[in-house]
C-alpha cells in the first residue's frame, strides 16, 4: 500500500482543515496518509529552516507553506516554479525522491477559482477593487485579481512599502494598473469589490482589516480567511447589504491544486469540498 507523509508549516495552524482534506483524499487513491502541522507557535523556538530541514529528514512528499512564511520561504528553497516566481511567494513545497525542493503557488489559482465560482468569470473586469494586504497570501490574490481582468487594484497594508512593492511586481509583469493606498476607506466609493487578504479576523488575529461603515449592497467582498468561516469582517459586510465568499472555497481549490503536486493524481472537487463541510462542522 503507498503511503504518504505531507503537512503544514505556518503559525496558530491549530485549526487548520488541510489535514481533514488531504487525508480523505489519500483515502480515495487508496492509499494510507498523514498530514501533519508543525506550528511555529507552539513554544519549542523552531525556525522555518528547521522545520523545513526536518520534514525533509522526515520523508514527506512535500508540505503547505502558510502566514506568516509564503515569501521567507523562497530563499530555502533549490527551485520555484515560474507562477511562484513571478508572485514571489510559495505555499507549496514539493521534495523529490533525493531530498531536492520545489516551490509552487496554489493560492493565486485557489483564491481565482473560488472567486469566479461564487461571483462569476466576469465579476470584476474592467472594474476596480480594493485589496487589503500585500504579504504573501495577498501576492496571490493581487495576480489572481488580474487574471481575473480587474481594471484597477487599490492596495493597502499596514507596511506601506510591501504594498508598493507589489504594484511594482505587478507593472513589471505587465498585470494591470495598481496603487499602494495610504488608507483603505477612501477607496470604497470607487471599488467594485474588496478583498481582505491580511490575517485580521482569524482566530488567533481577531478584529476587523478596515471600517466597513462605507461598505454598500453593490459590493463583492470577500476574505481568504476560514477559521472562522465567516469573520467579523464578512458578517459586518453582509448587514450592510454584501455579498460575501468566505475563505473555503479558496482553501479547498488550492488544496486540490496542492494534492496534484504532492502526489501527480488529481483529487476529487466535490468529495474534497464535502470533506471541508464536515470537518469544519466537526470543528463549530
């Protein structure tokens, strides 16, 4: 029987769902499976080298790379995928049979895929939106949003030059108009859409990115964040009249995308998406 050894390295990944998804879907290859998380906030004072060093040691096949480590990543690693590349963050890492690592991005096609499911292809071309953060989940987001043929991207975050950084990546990539925004209020009268892809309003990062008291009916907003499925940011977009995606379906796509290249098979959508909605039940 193939077994499979995979995981997590990030921080408070606690209740992180990844481990529910990935090992039903070794169960429907067949095959025996373990996703295992290594929290850099658990006390024991490991590095992202050393947990990095260790799964190596380990024998997995590959890991996630989560918040708050998706760009120090890079530097460690032997190659990067040309997509990961051109964003300048990695989320996976793949080991071959000699130990040899590759970094991938699935959040770029995660986040575009969930997106598009639940506003539609077209939901903001040619439109502007407003995007907080521009750490490593929001690099993804940035080029999924472009992708996605959004006409101008506003972005704010806290470090003002990270979000300049990332218009620049953007131009020089050819990816569409971009503005690093001093405050992000102001541009919710212009905005189509707005994106909170910072880790305010997780669990263990509670409150809200921004006001919402600008926020209106005619918006999409959406937020990269599961845990909790809908955060405070969301319910309070929704009772001024939103629409709103939660971070689900981004982390359902993406660890489709991820499942293909730890493994080389494709995972099943509809059985993963099933096994999110019972793991994140299981987990309420």
């Amino acid at each position: 029987m193939t077994r499979m050894l995979v995981g997590l390295i990030g921080a408070h990944i606690g209740k992180s769902l990844a481990p529910a998804l990935h090992e039903d879907a070794f169960a429907a290859q067949g095959w025996t499976g373990h996703y295992h998380l290594m929290d850099s906030a658990d006390g024991r004072e490991r590095t992202l080298s050393d947990m990095l060093d260790a799964a190596r040691t380990a024998g997995f096949a590959g890991v996630n790379i989560t918040f708050p480590f998706k760009e120090a990543v890079l530097a460690l690693l032997d190659e990067v995928a040309p997509e990961a590349a051109q964003i300048g963050a990695v989320n996976t890492v793949v080991f071959d049979k000699s130990g040899r690592t590759t970094g991938h991005n699935t959040d770029r096609s995660g986040f575009r895929a969930a997106f598009a499911e639940t506003f539609g292809e077209d939901a903001v071309r040619g439109k502007p939106v407003l995007q907080l953060g521009a750490g490593g989940a929001g690099r993804a987001v940035a080029f999924a949003m472009m992708d996605l043929g959004a006409g101008h991207l506003g972005i704010y975050d806290q470090d003002r030059g990270r979000a300049d950084q990332l218009c620049a990546d953007l131009a020089k990539r050819g990816a569409g108009h971009c503005e690093a925004l001093a405050a992000p209020e102001p541009a919710v009268a212009a905005a189509a859409a707005i994106v909170n892809a910072t880790p305010v309003g997780m669990w263990s990062h509670p409150g809200l990115p921004m006001a919402t008291d600008r926020i209106e009916g005619r918006h999409l907003v959406a937020d990269v964040i599961y845990t909790p499925l809908e955060t405070e940011f969301l319910k309070s977009a929704k009772a001024h009249g939103a629409r709103t995606m939660g971070g689900a379906g981004m982390c359902v796509h993406q660890a489709v995308d991820a499942f293909r290249h730890f493994t080389g098979r494709p995972a099943d959508l509809a059985r993963m998406k099933r096994a999110f909605a019972a793991a994140s039940q299981r987990t309420a």
